[in-house]
C-alpha cells in the first residue's frame, strides 16, 4: 500500500482469530500462485512464517482455508478451499467498504498532518 | 476491545504518519487524566513508551497533537490541543462509520469462524 491517505481494517473473530492485510495477502498469494512457498516468496516472508500464519488460521475457521498437498509428479502445491474464498472475498469487500464510508473524514484528517518531506 | 466479532481502523496520513486504536485510546487516555504518566499507566504501557509515540505524533501533524508542562506547583501535566482533539474525534468517528458499514458483511465472516472454545 502506497497511496496516501489509506485505511487498513484487522478483523477480530475471536481473541485469536485475527484477519488483516498480511493474512489476506498471503490468501491471495496462495491463490494466485498455487503454492505457498510462492506467496511467501512474492512478499518477502518466509516460508516458515507463511506456513505458521496458514496453519493458524486454518485452525480458526469451521473448515481449513487452505489446503496443501506435498511431493507427487507436480512437486506439491497449495489452494483454497472454498471456505479460504470465501473468507478472502469477505475480508477485501469489508475494507472495500469501510474505505468508502470513512472516505470524506479521511480527507479532512489528512488535512491535519504535516506535508510529507520532498 | 473484548467483543467479537470486532474490526478496528489503522489510517495511514503518510509512511511515517500512522493512527490506529493503541494511539487515540493514549491521545483520550492524556485528555482524561492530564497527565502522559498516568494515560500510559492506564494502558500498562511505559511511561518511555508513551512519550515517545506521542512525540512521534505531535511531529507528524501540522500543530502538536498534546502540549505538556514540567514541574511547578501542580507537578506538571498534559492536554491535547485543539488539532489533538480535532484528530480524536476524526478517527473516532472513521472507527464508527466503518464499523457500521462493515456490520452486516462482519456478521457474515464470523459465521465462518470456528466456535470459541468453552
């Protein structure tokens, strides 16, 4: 995220069900890329941390939001469940709204803070 | 925050210039008591720690955020400005018109999480 000014939104499910924009990212790596050593790749992380971060939230939820499979001919690989899209689809739609309705009063907050420096 | 399912706003003015729910409950905490020591006490957070988020901030508006006195025959204290309180009250009300526009989209995601554990 580069553009100024923005809001993000972390979703509390429960005191450890947590949603933000990392663990949505790494769903959407996830997705796009059918594995998760490439979305971690794509956001610098690394695997071990990805795979912690999936595992939790698998566990989180009332069905895993990914599933992973390892070694075969195709070497492994990861997507999501049809939970993890639906969950991925509702996280970015909440920020998509909540971007709208705090739009204007962002305006005028932005007004408030200093220039940024050249 | 002990309710769920719960969303909470991060705003970001500029990449230095970041607002979530940890700075406006110290900005209220400081109008509250008067007093950086005793906002911090309030939060369990260091008093060392404190100073410096708000010093962070005062740095990042276009007017300070909170003035603070030392000493004299009142020990010295804290208020917020009227850009201080101008800032609360912006990000307060972003907290609230997101929540509201998120609310029924939350309900949504929350059936998807796993039940809390007895």
């Amino acid at each position: 995220m580069s553009d100024y000014p923005s809001v993000t939104l972390r979703v509390a499910l429960g005191p450890e069900t947590l949603l933000g924009p990392g663990k949505a990212d790494l769903l959407a790596g996830v997705a796009e890329t059918g594995s998760i050593a490439a979305a971690s790749r794509r956001m610098g992380m690394s695997y071990k941390r990805a795979w912690y971060l999936i595992d939790t939230l698998n566990g989180c939820f009332r069905e895993p939001l990914v599933l992973s499979s390892k070694g075969g001919s195709a070497g492994g690989g990861a997507a999501l469940t049809d939970t993890g899209r639906a969950v991925l689809d509702l996280y970015r739609r909440l920020q998509r709204n909540a971007a709208t309705a705090v739009a204007a009063d962002l305006h005028e907050l932005a007004t408030l803070a200093a220039p940024a420096p050249p």
